[in-house]
C-alpha cells in the first residue's frame, strides 16, 4: 500500500470550497498538536473561542476571526472533518481518504444525490428498481447519520422497514456516479445491489437481531467511523469501500443460528465451509454470487482487474473477520502489533498484515 502518512497541518486552499481554511496561527498549531489526529475543524473553532475567552489579553489573529465566520457557514458534516484528512497527496493510485470525504461532502452535503431534500430535482436522475424514499425522512435522520449515536430502529421506521436500502445509497454516496470509472459506483446497479441485498436479509419478525436494521447499524457505524472519527484518514478508496461493502453485507441471508450450531447439526452450510466460519462464508460467498448470477447488481463491472481482485480480497477479510471465535485472538494479534509498530497506524502502511488488521 503506497498510501503516505497523513500529517496534522493546516491548509491555506481547499479546492471543493466546503472546507475552512485552518488557521497557519501558533495557537491552533499547539492546540492540534495537542489533540491528536481526532481533532475536527469544529474542535478548532471550539479552541479559538475558548482562548479568545480564557486570555482576551492575547492579539486577536485575522485568520481565526475569518476561519470563525466560515464555520458559521458550513455543514455539520463538514465541522466534523478531522483536521487531518486535510491533505490530498497519497501517492496511491486511487484518491485516499481527504478525497473520499470531499467527494462525500460535494455529492452529499452539497445535494448532488438524487432525490435527496433541497436538491435541484427530487426525481433520481436514473431509473432506479426502488430508490430509497428521502421524502419520507425526517431532516434529523438525515442529519444525523453521520453521528455515532444514530438511531437506526427510527431509520427502519421511517423507511418503512427497508433501512439497509438507505444505510448503505447514503453511506456510499462518496462514490455513486453515472458510469462506472476506477472506484465509483454506477447508480442504478448500485440501487439494485442494495435493493437485493436487502431482501436477502430476515425481518426482524423471523430473525431478532442479526436481521436487515443490524446491518443497516453496522453500515452506519462503520461510515460514522470513517467520517466522525477520522478512520478514512488510514485508508485509500479501495479500502474504504471495500469495509462499507463488508458491512452491508456482513450477515447476508443469517438465519439466526451459530455456526456451532449448523457444525452440530452438520447441515449443508457446515458441510460447504468445513466447519469453519460457516456462517460468515456464507455471508460473503452470496455476496458475489449475487453479482455474478444478476448483472444489474454487479456493482464491480467495470473495474479494473487489479482494484476488483483487491477490493473482494479486503471484503473477504472484513466479512470473514467478524467472526467471534476468532475475536480474542485477534484482539491479541492487534495488540501485538500496536507494541510493534506503535499506537499511530498511520506508521502502519508498510506492514500488510497491520493494515489487514486495522481493517
């Protein structure tokens, strides 16, 4: 993986217009040392006042009024950017994690996603199996699906039982676009995929909780840690995508029993898997053959060779790695690592197994 460090550093010009400039001042400077690679722009904001505040003895520096008065105009989303996907550069050749939230914060935040409220059309610009309903939504949930607290029985609620739809169009909005190029997502293959996915999922009436709003959660989580908590900062699109896939699909057709259970039992799915990981290789082996059986799901058609090959590699890892028989040890194994390579996994680029690891 050639993706480079992400350093703290501020950013005189952000070239999507959504971002404010971090003030080039020492007090922002120290205070993002301080903070770590977790800081957002609105813990910057949050600094400044709380000096201004503190010590008004301090001269008033013109950047930080200026970066004030343009978080007054920004997105929540965009208050919640880590200071430290600021930066494009990653010498890979797919765009790193800065990139995939400016795609994010243009396509989403700035109402490009068809159909959703306040943009230009609330028609989706292509014909879609089933888009998700946006009209349905109440402006909160669609705000609030970036925060770690979201509420995803409302979501199942709101949707009328159809979260996972939703989850996932929004979650992967950063890469939906009209004809498939390098990483991105066609728009209607991609309603299609999440569509029949979904439908492959039980209801909460058949399957109490390893049904279709649990991975409706998992996929909130997985973006809200990649977005509220800066993850995306730690991978290329690639990899980005390929753990957002992985949790839409990370339960696929679960029928509500352990995988000791079906090994007992020695049903056909034990017999498949060997008895190992039953359940997730199952998850993961419906996945691509659902794209393999029904084109107008194969959201990877298009692809070059070396990002599809990669991209199911990282899917099969992420999927097969939520395994709990194996949580202790990779618990262990991480740990491990951390006493390796440090706590920053930023440094962590050249090790594969590290980055599988984190993954």
């Amino acid at each position: 993986n050639k993706l480079g460090k992400p350093h703290l550093q501020v950013v005189r010009s952000i070239s999507v217009g959504q971002a404010p400039n971090i003030p080039d001042t020492d007090g922002v400077n120290e205070m993002l040392a301080e903070a770590g690679p977790s800081a957002t722009l609105k813990d910057v904001a949050r600094g400044i006042l709380d000096r201004l505040v503190e010590r008004p003895e301090l001269e008033v520096q013109v950047e930080e009024i200026l970066f004030l008065k343009d978080c007054l105009g920004a997105s929540l989303e965009t208050l919640a950017m880590p200071c430290m996907l600021l930066q494009r550069n990653t010498g890979d050749v797919t765009p790193g994690g800065y990139d995939y939230l400016m795609i994010y914060t243009k396509q989403v935040n700035a109402n490009s996603c068809p159909g959703t409220p306040g943009s230009r059309s609330r028609t989706p610009s292509v014909a879609f199996s089933r888009p998700p309903s946006w009209e349905s939504l109440d402006a909160n949930i669609l705000e609030d699906f970036d925060k770690w607290d979201f509420d995803s029985f409302q979501l199942s609620e709101a949707t009328k039982g159809s979260p996972l739809h939703f989850a996932g169009w929004k979650a992967l909005g950063g890469f939906l676009g009209e004809e498939p190029s390098d990483v991105f997502l066609e728009m209607e293959r991609t309603s299609r995929f999440l569509e029949a996915v979904e439908d492959m999922y039980a209801r909460q009436d058949t399957v109490l909780y390893h049904n279709n709003v649990h991975a409706a959660d998992v996929t909130q989580c997985v973006h809200a840690l990649l977005l509220q908590f800066g993850f995306a900062a730690y991978f290329d699109q690639l990899s980005i995508l390929a753990l957002l896939l992985g949790a839409i699909v990370h339960d696929m057709g679960h029928d509500g029993r352990t995988n000791s259970y079906h090994a007992n039992v020695c049903d056909d799915i034990a017999l498949t898997y060997n008895d190992i990981s039953v359940l997730e290789n199952m998850h993961i082996s419906k996945t691509f053959k659902l794209m393999h059986s029904d084109p107008s799901t194969n959201i990877l058609e298009g692809f070059k060779l070396e990002h599809r090959n990669r991209l199911r590699k990282e899917m099969v890892e992420v999927v097969l790695g939520t395994d709990m028989s194996s949580h202790f040890g990779n618990v262990a194994d991480f740990k491990t690592l951390i006493e390796k390579l440090g706590s920053d996994p930023a440094e962590w680029h050249h090790e594969p197994k590290a980055m599988s690891a984190l993954r």
